[in-house]
C-alpha cells in the first residue's frame, strides 16, 4: 500500500462572490472543497464571482484571499469572472444561434405583479415566457420606445438528474424551473453563465456548494449540456444552523472568519471543526490540516442540519492550544512581545490558555508585578526560610513543600493554597510544580513576605 490517492483526482473551486466577509458557513464549503481536492491529490481553486458585484468588492476580494491564507487552504490557480467576460459572450452568441437564448423587455414591476398573480391561484412563480411570443415589429416597437433587453435562457421540458455526493440521487424537471436570466440589460452576463462557462474551461470534475444552490444546479445541468458540455459532479452541503437552530445569515457579523481572528480563534479550532460540522466522524482537536484530508471523506456527510456552536469552537480553540508545540507558536508570541518564553515556560503555561493572548497574563505572574495574597504569615515566613538554593528544577516543588510540612504541619490543600495565593495572587493557574522554576528565587522570597509595604 502507498500513500498517494486512489480515487480519481479532484479538481473543484471555491467561488465566493466579493460581497462581503467570509463567514462560517462558506468557510465550510471552502474547506471542504479544499480537502476533496488534497484527499484526491486533485486542484483547488479560488474564483471570485464578481460578474455582478461594485460594492467594496476589491476590499472584500482582498480579505477573501487573506483569510483562506490565515486558515492555510491555498489555491492551486485563480480567477476573476470580471476578466473572462468574452469568453461568456462567446457561450452566449453559441446559446443564440441554437435558440435557447431570448431576450424580454418586461419590467421589474410587471415581473412582480404576473408573480403575484401565479402565487394567488396557488402556481409556482415560474416566468410565463410572454417574450416568445413577440414578433420582430414588437421588439422594433419596444427597443424603440428606448426598452433594452435582457436575455433568458430557455430551459428544456426535460428530466434533470444527478448523484449528489451528500445527497443521493436528486431529480428536476427543465419545466419547473423559470428559464434565468443570463444578461442583464446593461448586457452584462451574469452569475448563471459565468458559472457554467468557467466549470466547463477550468476542468472542474467536482462542484462543492451549498444546498441553496440545488435548483441553480438543474438549470446548470442544461446550461452545460446546451453548450456541448459534460456537466461535473456536484456534493451540495447542508446549510449550517446556529446554536438555537436558526439559519445562518451570510452577514452575520460576529461569525465572520474575520471577527473569529480578531477574538483569538486559531485557524485548527474553525478547521478541526467545519470539516466534522455534519459529518459521522467525532468534532476532536486536530492540530495539522493533514490529519482532516486524511480522515475526509464524502461518504461521511449526512443530509442534516449541522448546527454551529461558538461554545464548541471555544472548547477546540483551549483544547487545540494545549497541545500546540512551542515551535508553532514562538514568532507569534514573539509579535505579542513574549519573546522571552521560552519552550519550557510555554508547556507550563499553556495548560491554561483558552486563547493566545492570554499567556500575556500568565506570564505576568511569572515576572510580576503581582500582589501576594497574605493567608498565614506564619506559614509563609516558616516557607521562605526553606527555600532551597537555585538551580531549580520540576523536583524543587515537592521537595520545598515536604519540607515545609515537616516542619510547620500544614498540609495538603491549605499549604497549597496559601503558598499559590502569596507566589502569584491567585487562587488557581499553571501548575506550581512548574511555575515556581520559572518564578526564581528572588522573585519567591519577595512575594512570600508579602506586598511591599
Ligand atoms: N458565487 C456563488 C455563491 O457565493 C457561488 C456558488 C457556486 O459555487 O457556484 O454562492
């Protein structure tokens, strides 16, 4: 047996629109589409569907790309839809000539009310195809009167089938789907085409996207084949709840990927968890995006809805820091002006971190300031005449508290207790055994006699 894939290589992309911040639930699908692809030694892409897009889009394209690199889900090739527009208009001239494109002149406001109308005799509010029936002198009369037109694609009366990675075998028909609109009437293309044209031109095999898109994929299904196309395979991921049950927003603020960052999430703790997020395998800490290709697999994903908790993210962040060795944290402390931790004061200290950031504080306690608590005075002047000499090691502990003991009778919890609250201020923290090395002689002696007057 080797390591390398057997399974058909996967070529797939992830194809945000720059609208806004990442968010957990695209994270998920970016994630997944990143694993299917390393777990196949296939290629990831990243695609920014901009086709339709002017607001901050250079902004959020930017915090796009930065954010996927934060999490290390690097892409393998790029693109932008705003640079590929010939080749839509290429595909749309072809979609003309064999009678599945048409233009319609119908305002928004006629839409809605021919909508409305549908909904009110209880129809699905499919377009009623009202422009077929115009002839060359209506267009004239129309284009006259200064009306552009936009353009829809004409779906075919036909099934439309697919084995879904997640969800099994999904069934459409072209009848009960409104035919999209591909062109606005500025003659811009829009998401529909510039989706099928790019799948097709970039080889993508595996098409990973949110349940939201099912219908999107019927009429894509067509839209390919119509082009002489063979359509790729698709996996459409359950949409993630929140705690409560409720649908994840994709402006929800505080789960943007962004806002996790600046909380002190580590990239693992999102990663470790959206990979898992509605699948049969465990959530557990995974400290390398390794570990998640290797244990990946489609055949996992069930068709619930996962829900997303930033409590559990909370409890993988800790567990995630725990076992994170010194080499993969030093140049960050260093940037938190923890320089000076070095990797045996990171494994004592890092038992009790929830977040990063939070070893500034118990570094603190280690070089002070720090006020001593004064429980028993008698106990601790009795402890600082038995301080041994330095060197220190993880033995000194033990051996200074048996020490003391003999010779005071205190034991057990009180003696700890009372030496922790005057040796840090605190009544809980790192484990003594190995702070008191860290915290020296000096630093001791003075904090068992008490604050400084
Ligand atoms: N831009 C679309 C979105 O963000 C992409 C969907 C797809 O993967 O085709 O929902």
């Amino acid at each position: 047996m080797t390591d390398v894939p057997t399974s058909t290589p996967i070529i797939t992309r992830f194809a945000p629109s720059p609208t806004g911040l990442l968010h957990v639930g695209n994270v998920r699908t970016a994630l997944v589409c990143w694993l299917a692809a390393r777990a196949t030694g296939g290629r990831f892409l990243l695609r920014l569907d901009d086709t339709d897009t002017e607001r901050g889009s250079a902004e959020f394209a930017a915090a796009i790309e930065q954010d996927l690199r934060w999490l290390g889900l690097h892409w393998d090739g790029f693109a932008r839809q705003s640079d590929r527009t010939d080749r839509y208009r290429d595909a749309l001239d072809r979609l003309k000539a064999a009678g599945r494109l048409y233009p319609c002149y119908e305002t928004a406001e006629e839409l809605e009310l021919k909508r409305k109308s549908l909904l009110a005799r209880g129809l699905p509010p499919l377009y009623d195809r009202a422009a077929l029936a115009l002839t060359d002198a209506d267009r004239a009369r129309l284009e006259g009167e200064g009306h552009r037109p936009y353009w829809r694609f004409r779906m075919a009366d036909a099934p439309v089938e697919w084995d879904d990675r997640v969800r099994g075998r999904v069934h459409f028909n072209g009848r009960d789907i409104s035919d999209p609109v591909l062109v606005r009437e500025d003659g811009r293309p829009l998401y529909h085409i510039g989706s099928v044209v790019d799948d097709i031109d970039m080889g993508i095999t595996l098409v990973v996207r949110g349940e939201d898109h099912v219908a999107n994929t019927a009429m894509h299904i067509q839209l390919a084949e119509a082009l002489g196309a063979t359509p790729p395979d698709y996996a459409h991921l359950s949409l993630i709840a929140d705690a409560e049950g409720h649908g994840l927003s994709k402006r929800i603020g505080s789960l943007s990927l962004r806002s996790l960052r600046e909380e002190g999430i580590e990239p693992m703790a999102v990663t470790s968890l959206l990979a898992k997020l509605g699948t049969s395998d465990p959530i557990e800490p995974r400290l390398a995006l390794g570990d998640l290709v290797a244990e990946f697999d489609f055949a996992k994903f069930s068709r619930t809805i996962p829900r997303f908790d930033p409590a559990e993210l909370e409890r993988l962040n800790g567990r995630i820091l725990h076992e994170t060795p010194f080499a993969a944290v030093r140049d960050r402390l260093a940037a938190l002006g923890l320089g000076a931790i070095d990797e045996a004061a990171w494994s004592v200290l890092r038992p009790n971190l929830q977040r990063l950031d939070d070893t500034a504080g118990w570094w603190q306690v280690v070089t002070g300031p720090v006020t001593p608590v004064v429980a028993d005075a008698d106990l601790l002047s009795a402890a600082a005449g038995l301080l041994p000499p330095e060197p220190w090691t993880d033995a000194t502990w033990g051996e200074w508290t048996a020490a003391v003991r003999d010779r005071t009778g205190v034991k057990g919890k009180p003696l700890f207790l009372t030496l922790r609250l005057a040796l840090t201020g605190l009544d809980h923290g790192p484990e003594l055994r190995g702070l008191l090395p860290l915290i020296g002689r000096d630093r001791a002696l003075a904090r068992l006699s008490g604050p400084a007057a």
